[in-house]
C-alpha cells in the first residue's frame, strides 16, 4: 500500500473510532455510577474509587449487567464503609463462570479489605501517571480477581468518572487479549505467523500498542472497546468471529481487508514457538459469553429478587437451585 493509501486507510480508521466511541451506548455501572453521585449517594472520592474497583473486579466473564448487580448488592450491604462484611451479611452473587455463587461471595468478602487499601492509596494521591497506576494495583497492592484486564477497565472508569484524580493516560496500554488479537489479525495490524502474542512486550504486543499510538497518541484508550466488541461472539453483538466472521454491521467493515478469515488468528499467534527455540506461553482463550447453566441461575437469582424474597429462604432457594443442577458439575 502506498504511503498516500497508507494514511487514507488510517484517515478512516481513526473516524470509525471516534464515531464508535461517540455513539457508543454507555456502560451499565457508569449510568449507575453518575446518577448515584450526582444523588450525592458517594460520601467522599474514597467511595466513588471504591465502587469502580469492586464493579471492575466483578465485571469478567459475565456480562455488564450481572456485574453492576453484584455491586449493587454489596454496596447496599454497606460495603463502602465496611471493610469486613462476612458472606451471612451478602446475598449470594451472581458468579463469574468457573465458580459458584457461594465461592464468588466469598471471594468478595476475602478481597474487600485489599479493595479498601487500594482505595485509600488511590485518594492518597491526586495526580497519577498511568504506568505508576497500574503499577499499584497489579504489584503494590494487588487484590484477587482485579487482574490486567479489570484493572484497565477499572483504570479508565477512574480517568473518566472521578474528577478528582488527575490521571496521565498518554501511555495506557490496551489490554490483549484472543479477541483483540483476532480482530488486529484481520484488519492486518499484525499478522499471526510472524507477530506472536505472549504477554507484554511481545511482538504482537508491540505492534498493536505502536499501532494504537500511532492514531490516537493522546488518548490511547478510545481503541480498547472497539477492538474486544468487534471480538466478541454473536448473542453479545460482535462479528470477527474465530472463523468464518459475519462482515454484515461491523464498524470495521468498509475499511477491514479480512485477512485469515477462514482460520482462527488466535490460535495460530497465541499459542506457537518460536523458532529459536524459547517457548512462547499459551495465552488461555477467552470464553466471552456465560454458560447456559449459569445464565438460568442468574434468571432465578433476579426471580428470588424481584419476589423480594431475602435471608434465610433466599439462602435456601439458592441452596436448594444448586442441589438440583448439581453444582458440583458446574466449577
């Protein structure tokens, strides 16, 4: 491609960003988020960083809504102001795939603690690098579950929603994951034979981060979203499938050369060696949407809410939901 045809296709790259992100419907915790503060529900900057690090936290592997549920839920148990709520004092959660609701409350009430000195630390400090950001919550002050990819979401939810903080994002990094990596192979970002994936640093990495630099240098993190949702399978809206993608509405598709669409990038770029011999770790796939089994118990949970059924039946029911789908098969 020439240079003149180079920045043409770029031209029109960065306005299917600009216009995605624009247009864009709005994250459930982040309609939730503003109303309640602009009810003055948040008592302090304290509580505003606290409910976006437990929502982060909650929000992987299932969708947007069960995760503003769970936070919705422990806030109203008063988990703001209390860092030591035990699971008797909670609702059974609505779980992330691979645990169950009882497992996942407990999880919560485990991390809590870490969540409120991560706060602290957070409000300890107006003005932020990035990197130095990121730094304190995956090393310095790390808490369970609030991994790579919820602390970049929780990172900017804290760049955009508490006006206290002052947050430098020119080096916020998108998180890279098969679904990012799919659709950076198909718009021919990277290519899967020769840009291999193995965390930060590697080369696909390199090429997608310089690539993201490069057209929006000064907020990097407008191309997060549309590059994981384009990703993401077809009950939740997405269309660079891992084969045989549905072109037909995606945002991408006038400007997108679909390269290797009859394989699955990922699994060729993720998961090789390389030929000198240093192994290249397996980055695990990403399921992206929730289990059967687990989208029914999400249904009966909000049946035994909207019944306002509460303590020791709720607890019950739930118990009783879990015998009969033999919980033990779903972990």
């Amino acid at each position: 491609m020439s240079a003149g045809r180079t920045e043409e296709w770029l031209q029109k790259f960065r306005e299917v960003i600009l216009q995605y992100n624009e247009h864009r419907r709005s994250d459930p915790f982040m309609d939730w988020f503003r109303d309640k503060d602009k009810a003055g529900f948040f008592a302090s900057d304290f509580e505003r960083v606290l409910a976006i690090l437990i929502d982060s936290r909650f929000d992987q592997r299932t969708t947007a809504e069960n995760a503003l549920q769970n936070t919705r839920d422990v806030v109203g148990c008063g988990a703001l102001k209390n860092c030591s709520l035990t699971p008797r004092e909670l609702p059974l959660l609505i779980p992330k795939q691979s645990k169950n609701a009882g497992e996942w409350t407990e999880l919560f009430c485990e991390a809590l603690q870490r969540l409120h000195e991560l706060a602290e630390r957070i409000v300890a400090k107006k003005s932020w690098a990035v990197d130095d950001l990121f730094k304190l919550i995956l090393t310095e002050c790390r808490v369970p579950y609030l991994a790579d990819k919820t602390s970049r979401l929780a990172v900017r939810w804290l760049h955009e929603l508490v006006n206290y903080l002052e947050i430098d994002m020119r080096n916020y990094k998108i998180p890279v994951d098969s679904l990012v990596y799919r659709v950076a192979s198909r718009l021919g970002v990277i290519d899967p034979y020769t840009d291999k994936y193995y965390g930060n640093g590697s080369p696909a990495d390199l090429k997608i981060q310089g690539f993201v630099q490069r057209l929006f240098p000064e907020k990097p993190w407008v191309m997060d979203e549309p590059l994981w949702v384009t990703g993401r399978r077809r009950v939740r809206g997405g269309h660079c499938f891992p084969t045989n993608p549905d072109c037909h509405g995606c945002i991408f598709d006038g400007l997108c050369p679909k390269n290797f669409t009859d394989i699955a990038p990922e699994s060729v770029g993720m998961e090789k060696t390389l030929g000198s011999g240093v192994y290249m770790r397996p980055v695990r796939k990403v399921e992206t949407g929730a289990s059967e089994k687990q989208l029914a118990f999400a249904k009966f949970v909000e049946d035994l809410k909207r019944k306002r059924i509460t303590g020791e039946r709720y607890r019950e029911m739930i118990a009783q939901w879990q015998r009969e789908h033999k919980e033990e098969e779903w972990q």
